[in-house]
C-alpha cells in the first residue's frame, strides 16, 4: 500500500523538494550501478544536500514535452487507455521508496514510464543489452 501525496498546486521546486525525501524509479538504476549517466555517490549527495538545483537540460525537457504523444501512441498502438496520476505515491512499509507514475493503465494496476531516446544513442539500446 501506498501513501498518495497531491501534486496538484505544486510548482517544480516543491516537486524536487519532495522527491530528496526518498528514492525514486530515476535513482533506482543510478543506486544499482546501471544508469551511464548518474553514480550512486551522486543520488547520494543529491539526497543529502539541501541544494534544490534543477538539473535539467535539453533532452530532459524534450522527454517531457514528449509524455503526452508518447501515452496516445501507446493507446493507439495497444488499444488501451491511459490516464494521468497527480499524485507521488510512497510506500507504507519502506517510507524511502518513491514513485511518480506517468501514467496509468485503465482496468488493471499497471503503469506506463513514457520515455524517449535520441536516435543516435540507439546502439546503447539492442536487444540483450
């Protein structure tokens, strides 16, 4: 079980403040070594600091900009239907563990992690990998 926490009214600053309460799926494969991108001293730091600095760049507003598309051709693709979470959901039973759901899979309880990747980096991409 899970603790909803509303999102709506919140402005981005307050978003990052609440995610350094917890891990998230995005620190998850930092925290596990797989993420080519982030350490886990990294997540570490950032989660013990009190800098809200927001990292952000081009590519990751591009991927946001892109959720929405990326939900419909889902639909469209698979026949089923998506709605929007407003909500961080944290666990009961490890108050650590963090979630922010795109999306959610209508008629049963799954999610959709809308993401997009450059074309150039797809040989990081192969099956198998």
């Amino acid at each position: 079980m899970a603790e909803r926490i509303p999102l709506a009214g919140v402005d981005r600053s307050e978003w990052l403040k609440l995610r350094k309460t917890g891990l998230g799926g995005s620190d998850a494969g930092a925290v596990c070594g797989v993420n080519p991108y982030v350490s886990s001293m990294n997540v570490y730091f950032d989660k013990i600091s009190e800098d809200i600095g927001d990292q952000d760049n081009e590519a990751m507003r591009q991927g946001r900009d892109m959720e929405d598309y990326v939900a419909r051709r889902f639909m469209e693709a698979t026949g089923l239907k998506v709605r929007r979470s407003n909500y961080m959901y944290r666990s009961r039973e490890y108050p650590f563990m963090l979630a922010d759901v795109d999306r959610f899979i209508e008629g049963g309880e799954a999610g959709l992690e809308c993401k997009t990747a450059s074309p150039y980096q797809a040989d990081q991409w192969k099956d198998g990998a």
